[in-house]
C-alpha cells in the first residue's frame, strides 16, 4: 500500500495526458514558475541563491554542475530556449530579480 505519491508530467505530454493535466492545481505554483509558463519557460525553483537564465536545457544542467562542483548552490533552473523571443529573456530576468 502506497502511504504518499508524487508525480511529474512533462508539459510537452500535454496532449497526450489531458486527464492527468485536467487535475492540476495551479494554487501550487510560485508567482515565479506561474510567470515562466505563461511565457513558455521551462523553470524549477531550486534552495540555492545563484541564478541561471540559459538558452538550452544541456546548459543549464552544465551551469548548475558547475556552480555545485565550486560549492556554490543554483536557486533556479530555467530554459529560455536556443530560440527565444526577447519577451521570453525580459521575462526570465524578471522572474531572476
């Protein structure tokens, strides 16, 4: 018997997961992650206090092993995309600030 469950879909299986996503509960995300979907941003909050605003999912990853192997700690993951439109990047830095 399973005592608590969590589970994370990937916003990309929307239209393949339409049930699951009917449930989904807004009032559980930040201002933050609300702000970076409503621009298509890819972002997690994370404890750390350095932030990252990257163009590419493999180059955030790399910043924040980067950012760790120094001792440091990422507040954030965030993908703008390779193509991202300039609202998305002013976006970012404001979800950032």
């Amino acid at each position: 018997m399973a005592g608590n469950c969590k589970i994370s879909i990937d916003d990309d299986a929307y239209y393949r997961q339409a049930e699951l996503w009917s449930q989904f509960d807004s009032s559980q995300a930040t201002d933050n992650e609300r702000m970076a979907s409503n621009f298509g941003i890819n972002f997690i909050e994370l404890k750390g206090n350095i932030g990252i605003l990257e163009n590419g999912a493999g180059t955030a990853l790399a910043t924040i092993d980067m950012i760790e192997a120094q001792g440091g700690k990422a507040a954030n993951f965030m993908d703008i995309s390779g193509n991202a439109l300039h609202e998305q990047v002013q976006a970012g830095f404001r979800i950032l600030d």
